[in-house]
C-alpha cells in the first residue's frame, strides 16, 4: 500500500477494485467502515487511494487480499 496521496472517486475506485460504481454507493450507504471522503471536488467527493486500498484489504474487498 502506499503512503503517497492519490485523490479517487467512486468511478476510479470502482474501476480500480473491479466492482460497479453502485457497489461502491452501496459500501457508502451502509455501515461498513468505508473511509470518509477527505475532499471534494467538483462538489463530488474524493477519497485518498491508501485509506480506500487499505479498507479492501482489511474486508477482503480487494484482489491483493484474495490473493494472499
């Protein structure tokens, strides 16, 4: 995982975790432990890439986690 800030929305988090972008709404509406977005912009919000990464991990969201 990197430490690097890398803002993401939910259509390159979709893209980057191979999941619907409805999925990751669903992530968000639920109580799930889905970081908070750290910015907006263009009145959308952004998330850094490390703290979406490491929540994949953590529940198994994420091919680097399956692969173990």
């Amino acid at each position: 995982m990197s430490t690097e800030v890398t803002p993401v929305g939910t259509v390159e988090i979709a893209a980057r975790l191979g999941v619907t972008r409805s999925a990751v709404d669903q992530w968000r509406a639920r109580d799930l432990g889905f970081p908070s977005p750290r910015w907006e912009v263009g009145g959308r919000p952004a998330w850094n890439w490390a703290d979406v990464e490491a929540w994949a991990v953590e529940t198994g969201r994420s091919a680097r986690h399956q692969s173990r």
